[in-house]
C-alpha cells in the first residue's frame, strides 16, 4: 500500500473515498432531544454541509466503527465521503484511531475501493501521533489470511492519503516511520500465517535470509550441529523428535557509532508446529499450532523495523525454530536435558517445550554480550486464562527494564498487562533429580513459566511477552481480519528506539 501525505483541504484531495471521523461530544447522561452531540473531525464546510442532513437526522450516533457511507458529495473531489463513528470525545487516543483506520480500510475495500484519504483528527492527538495512528491502522486492516484460496480476490487498498495540518516535516517523518511499522508488522503476518509444510524452520531462516539482505542486516543460520556444538541441549531435546532439521537464526544490527556499554537482545520461539510430542495435544485445533512461531516471527519483523529506522543502539536477534513432534527419536516425559546454561532439566511435559528453546537462546544472547533481554513466545494457555483475549502478558525482573516498556506500549498502542514472578513461582518449577521440571502443575502457568526463563536471564535485565492469547485472532474484528495479529512489533521497536 503507497501512503501518501496531504495538507491540503480534504475536498481537494481526488480519491475513491474520503474518511471524516465523527465523535460524541456529549457531556451529560440525557441529550437534547435525545439525540447525541456530534461534531465532524473536519472543518472544510463542503464536507459539513455534505454530512449536515445525515447527522441532522438522527440516524448517526457517532459510536466506534459506525458508518456512512455518502456518494457524489457536492463540492467534494472524492467519489464518497464515508462517516465514520470514533465514540465518545473525551476518552478518543491513539489506541481508538488506530482502530480506526483500519476498520475503514476494512469497510472500504470490501466495497471495491482502492484508494481513499484519512482525515487526521484535530485537538485529541498531536498531528505526528494521529498520522502515525492513522497509517499503522491502515496497514492492519489491509491484510488478508485466505492466502490459499483458488478464487480470491486481491481487494487489497493500493493508495492511502493522509490529510492533517502541521510541519510538513515532521508529518512525513511520522508518515514514513508508519509506514515501515506496518509493513513489519504485516511481514511479521505473513510468516505466522503461513502452514507449516510451506513454513519450516530451514525456511522460516530463508524468509530471514531475504529480508536481511533486503534491509542491510548480518544473518547467520545454524544448523543441529552447531546446536550441538554450542551444547543447547534444552534447544536439541525438542528438535530431535523431527525429520525437519531446526534452525539457529542470528540477526545482528550494528549501526557505526553505537555504544559498546548496550547491546538489545531479541530472543523469539520458533517452533513452526507444535504436536506437543509426546505429551500429543489433543486434535481439536490442533491446526492453529502453526502460529507457535509468531514470537520469533515477531523478532524478525521487529528487525526490519530497525534496520530501515536506524537507531542508534546495538541489537541482535535470536530466533531458536524447530518443530515439537512425536518420533521415536523424540524426547519423553522424564527425560533430562542439560540447558547452554549448564542447568540441568527433567522434561515432564514435553508440551511445555517453548520454555527449553528460550531457554537457551537467553543464554546464547547472554553469551554474545547482550546487556539487555527481551524474548516473545506463545508460551502458555495459562495467560489466556488469566489475561483473556484482550492483553499479553509481560514480565520482568527489573523496574527500569519495564518501565522503558510501559512507555513503548503508550506510544505503539499495544495491550499488554504485567504479571508477577517470584521465588514461589519457581519454588513450583524445581525437581527431585535435576535443578529445575519443565512444568510447574495446573496454577499460575504463565508465572512459573515466566520464573523458568528468568533462572537463564539470570541478572541481565529482562523482559518475557507471553503472547499467547493475542498473537491470533480466532475472530475478525472491524478492524482486523480473523488470523495473526502481529502483536509486539510495535513495542518491540519502541522500546529500542528508546534505548537509543
């Protein structure tokens, strides 16, 4: 999708579509004439007078994802106006424009539009935050999962305008920021979304590969015999049971003048389909294990993001793929595996095999000289239990560390709630025969996961995003369609460009 940036009047802009947001601004519980107070997100007066009987008739109630679509507005260039309802003023941020954007993208292209111009809304956000709102929505909502289907149909939208007022500079920055987010995010999309006979770990590291090349990154990928040489013996337990041969994945980003004293590490599961092994899952949904990947997939796209934004700060990346499948060659419950660390490991479940391969690229990332950690899994059910569909889960053994996320979170726009750890999280997680079990029971599973992880952070500041109730949509949403979200991309690429 070309984005484009525009400050001129909107009624000039000549496009398939033009998008005007409509807010509540009503401040009591009863309405005059029972009817909300709505105002347009506009001020060019061919666009109220356009609008002006449709909101005058009461069939407007401006809530979120309302809309109207007008055709042949007098005195407008573009084809169509369409309303767009953004519920109530006085709670209107980033998060909700975002949102927006992209369920006008969703209405839009369903209805064979193929371009159109957002109008940024004036006085809620700074220009910069509603532009960058504004694209990173849109590109959301113009992805697509049926990538298979023998019919479909490209309705994808070709051409985004946003039209805003400010210093045209600072406007197309944001503009052209957005626009490398989105497309991480969707490249991050696209690799989760793929099944897993078309994504395994060897080609998960190609699509590494090109899309280093593409941006200017180190890559090296490795394969069971390094993994053996490096001695990852909790990465190579859960890689031995597949005829798929894993893959090592390194990404390194080293701008020229960047400190030596901060070096980010990036570590993500990638285990391409997750059978559970021997401890099998049950076949009911099985086939969305293909998306084990997504915290890896979330890494790489993140990696774009940097490598074409260019902060100043080191950072590297480790994407630990495999496949968790059931063989005769395949690890079993009771097994014990001895971790990069030295730790050793009794496997009680061979299901809860996320947790071995961080754990070992913790360690590895630890080894070549990170100084600061981040992994993104879709580690456990647990935090979907706990946290729903709604937010991720975050944990970290350091207050600064979190609070350089909390503010990354306020700038993406992304939901993740921090959740506890602590000595009788891991108290759960130590084993008669080795220094630590894989599985620490039924209660509190994503913080005895979380407690296993931090024994390999170790006193390296560290981050874990538990991602596993976010990273797939089992719906479509107004502004997103039924499949990978992408989640984390965003605060990933937030939190770096803090540290730079």
């Amino acid at each position: 999708m070309k984005t484009n940036l525009s400050l001129s009047n909107p009624t000039e802009v000549e496009t398939d579509c033009v998008v005007v947001l409509v807010l509540d601004r009503t401040e009591k519980k009863t309405q005059e004439n029972g009817k909300p107070q709505l105002t347009l997100e506009s001020d060019a007066q061919a666009i109220k007078d356009a609008a002006a009987e449709a909101i005058s008739s009461g069939e407007i109630s401006g809530k979120m994802f309302e809309t109207t679509l007008l055709h042949h507005p007098a005195k407008i260039k573009a084809k169509r106006l369409l309303l767009l309802g953004g519920g109530k003023a006085k709670t209107f941020t980033g998060f909700e424009l975002r949102r927006l954007a992209g369920a006008a993208v969703r209405s839009l292209k369903s209805r064979g539009v193929r371009s159109f111009a957002f109008v940024a809304p004036e006085g809620s956000l700074n220009a910069e935050d509603a532009v960058k709102a504004i694209v990173e929505g849109a590109f959301v909502g113009n992805f697509d999962s049926n990538t298979y289907q023998s019919e479909r149909k490209d309705q994808s939208i070709d051409a985004l305008t946003v039209v805003a007022k400010g210093d045209q500079a600072k406007l197309q920055a944001a503009l052209n920021e957005a626009t490398i987010i989105g497309e991480s995010q969707n490249f991050t999309r696209e690799l989760v979304n793929e099944p897993s006979n078309r994504m395994t770990p060897n080609i998960l590291a190609e699509h590494a590969k090109k899309m280093a090349q593409e941006v200017g990154l180190k890559c090296e990928v490795y394969g069971a015999d390094k993994i053996k040489e490096l001695k990852m013996g909790a990465f190579w337990g859960v890689a031995q049971g597949s005829d798929e041969p894993p893959a090592l994945i390194i990404l390194q980003y080293e701008p020229a003048g960047a400190s030596d004293k901060t070096k980010i590490g990036l570590v993500g599961k990638g285990i391409t389909f997750d059978t559970g092994g021997i401890s099998i899952k049950p076949a009911d949904g099985m086939e969305k294990m293909k998306y084990d990947m997504a915290g890896g997939a979330a890494m790489l796209g993140a990696m774009r993001a940097i490598a074409l934004l260019k902060p100043k700060v080191k950072v590297t990346c480790i994407v630990c793929a495999t496949e968790n499948m059931p063989s005769g060659k395949a690890q079993k419950p009771g097994d014990i595996q001895i971790a990069m660390s030295g730790k050793s490991i009794e496997i009680i479940n061979t299901d809860a095999e996320g947790r071995l391969v961080l754990a070992d690229g913790l360690c590895y990332a630890r080894q070549l000289g990170c100084t600061h950690l981040v992994d993104a899994a879709t580690l456990t059910g647990a935090v979907v239990v706990a946290l729903g569909y709604a937010n991720a889960g975050v944990f970290a053994n350091d207050e600064p560390m979190f609070e350089r996320f909390r503010k990354a979170l306020d700038t993406a726009g992304e939901r993740f709630w921090r959740l506890p750890l602590g000595e009788d999280y891991l108290d759960a997680m130590r084993s008669n025969i080795a220094d630590l079990q894989n599985t620490g029971g039924r209660w509190g599973g994503a913080s005895t996961a979380a407690a296993f992880l931090k024994e390999f952070a170790e006193d390296t500041p560290w981050l874990h995003l538990d991602i596993a109730g976010t990273a797939w949509m089992d719906d479509a949403k107004p502004w997103i369609a039924k499949g990978p979200s992408g989640i984390a991309v965003r605060s990933l690429v937030e939190l770096v460009r803090d540290f730079a």
